[in-house]
C-alpha cells in the first residue's frame, strides 16, 4: 500500500512562547488560558502557522522573545513571507485571552487581544474569526491547509496539558 504524501498531515503541539509555519498541512494544537494564539491563514497557497505567546510586550522587563506578543506576531508572518504569502492573501484568528481565576494579573489576556487586533490592523491581515476573553482555558486544534478550528472551552488547565506528548513517568 502506498502512501499519498499531498495528503499527510502533519501534528504539532505548540508550547507557550512558540512560533510553527508549516509549508505542507498540519494540524497544530495548543492549550490557552490568558495566553492567545494568532493563526494565519494563506488563502492562495494553503498553508499556515500559529503562534503562542504569553504576554504582550516586552518593554523592558525582557529580551525580546516568542513569549511576547509584539515580537511572536511578526515573527509568524515573516515566516509566511519567506515560504512566499504575500500580507493581502492572509487571514487570522484570534483565539485565547482568558481571565484566570486567582492568576496574579488578571489583565494579562486582555492586552494579549488587544496587541494581536493592534499588529494584525497594521499589518492589513482581517481576524475573520476569535474566540477571545471570558472566564475559561481552551484547547485549541487548527489545521493549517483548510483555515479550520477547534476551539474546547475548559474549566480548569492543568499543568500536564500544555505538554500532551510526554508520558508521565511512574514508580
């Protein structure tokens, strides 16, 4: 039995402060709580990539990193333009930013939103979808050859979610 190639997804999970382009098909999957994922979209050439970031800005409280914002944001889109998209043939979904009960900073997932609308405007890519804000994690699964989602709403994260590959360990 032979194997089509054109048609073998792909998965990855994406862990906080990641970025992932895959010039094939992949099915990317993530767990959010006030973290938030932008995935783009080519329309033209189907294919995608996502990233996971943390925090807004890195100000001066950091190196500039994949776990902030206004650096994971064009860092994804740059990888799209050097695999050929051009900026009029992407589209973005927003996904992620939640308030966190008993979380430190309970403004965090707000201005994570805040700063991917920011970039994304200026940048001229349209958020044709989000799934933003409120109260819960999600787990979230986006393919990057179809632009489709899967959005899981949860109650409570544990810290085993944001790493499904590995095993644990027993004595």
């Amino acid at each position: 039995m032979s194997t089509n190639r054109a048609v073998e997804v792909y998965r990855y999970h994406l862990a906080p402060g990641s970025v992932y382009s895959c010039g094939g098909q992949a099915m990317i999957s993530a767990v959010l709580g006030t973290c938030v994922a932008v995935c783009l979209h080519d329309r033209r050439l189907k294919i995608g990539g996502m990233n996971h970031f943390l925090y807004p800005k890195s100000g001066f409280f950091g190196t500039p990193s994949n776990e902030y914002g206004d650096f994971a944001i064009p860092q994804l889109i740059n990888k799209l333009k050097r695999m050929g998209s051009r900026l009029e043939d992407l589209e973005a979904q927003i996904i992620g930013g939640a308030i966190i009960p008993g979380a430190r900073d309970q403004t965090t997932g707000g201005k994570n939103i805040k700063i991917a609308r920011k970039i994304l405007k200026k940048n001229g890519i349209p958020v044709v979808s989000e799934d933003v804000g409120g109260f819960k994690g999600r787990r979230l699964i986006f393919h990057t050859g179809t632009n489709e989602t899967l959005v899981m709403k949860t109650h409570r994260i544990r810290r085993g979610d944001y790493y499904p590959y590995r095993q644990r360990l027993t004595s």
